[in-house]
C-alpha cells in the first residue's frame, strides 16, 4: 500500500501541472509576437436608465426589447390626464386675470374722467372765490360811507368765506380723484401680475406633460423593460434600460510591461468568439492609473510583473453606424494590441476587417 503522504503529493504536483498549463495556454503559450499584447474581454457600452421624472401611472410602452432607437424617440408615455385638467384650471384663471386687467384698465380711465371733473369744478369755485373776494374788498371799501351797509358787506364776507370753502371742497376731491387713478393702476399691475403667474403656471404643467413622454437621450437599443403599462411608478422610477450605442468598448487587462507601452490611440483589433474571422478595428480610449491583481507585497521582479491594468479600447462611432444590427454587449472575444506600429498584424489578429 503506497504511503499516503505520497499520494498526497503526487495530487498537489498534478493540481499545480494543470494550473501551470491552463496559465500557460491563457498567456498564450508565449507565442504572443513582438510588439503585441492582447487580453480577453467582454463587448460593453454605457448604459441608461430613462427614468420617470414625475409620479404617475405607465399609460402604454411604445418600444420593445433589443429595438433600435434614435434620439428624442418616445419609449413611453404617463397618464397624463391629471395634469390636463390642472392646465384648464390654469387657463382658467388665466383667463380671469386677463378680465381683471382690462377691468383695472377701465377704471384707470374712469377715475382719470374724474380728477378731469374734480380739476374742472376746483377751477369753477377758484374762479367763484376770486369774484366773491373782489366783491367782499369793495364792499369792505365802502363799509364806512353811507353807499354800502352793513349787511351787505356781511353777505359778501359770508360768500368769500363759503367759496373759500368750496375750493378746499373741491382741491379734496381733485386730491381723491388722483388717489383713485394711482389705486386703479396698482390693481392693473396687480392684475398683470396675475396673469404673468398663471402664463408661468400654464407653461410649468406644458413641461410636465412634456416629461410624462419619456424618450430616448441618445440613439442606442433597448435592453430591459423594467416597468409594465399600468404599473405606477415614483419620482426617479426606472422604467427602460438602454444602451448608448455611440460608446461601445472592450474592457481587459493587460500585464505591467504592456500597459506601459499602450495609451489613448494605441490600435486595437477586436475577434469576438461569436465571429471569428471578422475583425473589428478599434483604439485604446483609457487605460487606469491603478493596478489590479496586486500582491500584497511588490519587492522583485517577477512580482511586479503580476501587476495587471483595466485598459478600454474603443469602437468608432462611424463604425458602429453601420453595423448597429450587430452590435451585442456582453459578447466575449479577444483584444490585440499593437504596441509596435511598425510590425504587420500576426494571423491570429488577421481575418475580414470592418470598413
């Protein structure tokens, strides 16, 4: 009977075998040509979530999963009917502040015909006041011949001193004239006022009926519907996921010695599992400042080539134009780095170039 510590290390020497060549077989056999790197990875793109900006009720979803849309296309709409019933209330009172201001606007002109009558009836007993003055100065002249009597200048006393009093009569209602003009025209202000808040209230309900349409921001395809026709959703309530098909990336990791050499612009060429033979050209668009799969300790060489760092390489926007029916995120595939510009493309990255 073998002894069982020795079976115990024939088991770790295979385990370690396998690993070693899984490794090895990953790195690529260390066949990788000169001036090249790659790294597997898996097709992204950026993702939105069109949301629901007011509460309501999902009145219908106008798209489907996977469908193609442009922007400013409606996905989905709100019941909306809340809100048009607050717009005719709004147009209401809208319309009850215009009436104010033409109303304000009439009485301005009534109590401008005032002060003109007030003016008109102040200028009337100025006029009774001077006569009755000269008549009471000459009666007074005379008040010592025997020419005028007593009584007589009593009267002409009595009629300055009431027209006297018809002026003051008069200047106050001239004076309550023009307050009534300047109150007149605070209620027209008043009343514009008035119609300027609900002109602003008409054009706030206007947006949120605009905004209980929910549409695309960009163009890209629908990934998940999230929330059903009838569904009632929240402020902020997810309602479709969808993907901006003008940002689509491969994210992988390539080693210290390689990521140093790369950087925005490096030429990149995609080989996705599902297509093999079709190559899709591409260039680094970030790669992080931040290592990855760190050792807990960084003292050797051989340590320090552990190191591994998140690079992203980009598709063109013009590309993905033209090929926006088969573009599928989560696809795995493989990324070829040129780190040489000058060194021809190895066969495993060759294959029918998208153009």
């Amino acid at each position: 009977m073998k002894n069982p510590r020795y079976l115990l290390y024939t088991a770790i020497a295979v385990v370690c075998a396998v690993v070693g060549f899984l490794f090895w077989q990953d790195t690529g056999n260390g066949t990788v040509p000169e001036g090249f790197a790659h790294g597997n990875g898996r097709v992204e793109a950026v993702e939105i979530d069109v949301a629901s900006k007011l509460p309501g009720r999902i009145e219908t979803i106008l798209v489907r999963e996977g469908e193609l849309v442009e922007a400013g296309q409606p996905l989905a709409v709100l019941d909306t009917r809340q809100l048009t019933a607050n717009r005719h209330e709004a147009e209401a009172q809208l319309l009850r502040a215009e009436i104010s201001v033409e109303s304000a606007r009439l009485t301005i002109q009534q109590r401008e015909a005032e002060v003109r009558a007030a003016e008109a009836v102040l200028a009337q007993q100025q006029s009774a006041l001077d006569a009755a003055q000269r008549q009471f100065a000459r009666s007074e002249a005379l008040a010592g011949s025997s020419v005028a009597s007593e009584r007589q200048l009593d009267i002409d006393r009595s009629n300055a001193l009431g027209a006297e009093a018809a002026v003051a009569s008069a200047e106050a209602m001239l004076a309550a004239a023009q307050i009534g003009v300047s109150a007149a025209e605070a209620a027209v202000v008043g009343a514009e006022v008035a119609v300027t808040a609900a002109t602003a209230m008409i054009e706030a309900i206007d947006v949120q009926i605009e905004d209980s349409t929910l549409k695309a921001p960009r163009p890209g395809r629908v990934q998940y519907i999230v929330a059903q026709a009838g569904e009632v959703m929240g402020a902020g309530g997810r309602v479709i996921n969808m993907i901006d098909l003008n940002d689509v990336y491969m994210t992988f990791f390539l080693q210290t010695a390689a990521a140093g050499h790369t950087g925005p612009g490096t030429e990149v060429r995609l080989i996705l599992d599902a297509a093999p033979d079709i190559v899709i050209p591409a260039e680094i668009s970030f790669v992080s400042d931040v290592a990855q799969f760190t050792p807990k300790t960084v003292e050797t060489e051989i340590e320090r080539e552990k190191l591994m760092f998140r690079v992203r390489a980009r598709i063109a926007p013009e590309l993905l134009g033209k090929y926006l029916d088969y573009i599928k995120t989560g696809l795995p595939g493989v990324a070829w780095v040129r780190l040489d510009p000058t060194q021809p493309w190895p066969e495993e990255a060759e294959g029918r170039v998208l153009e």
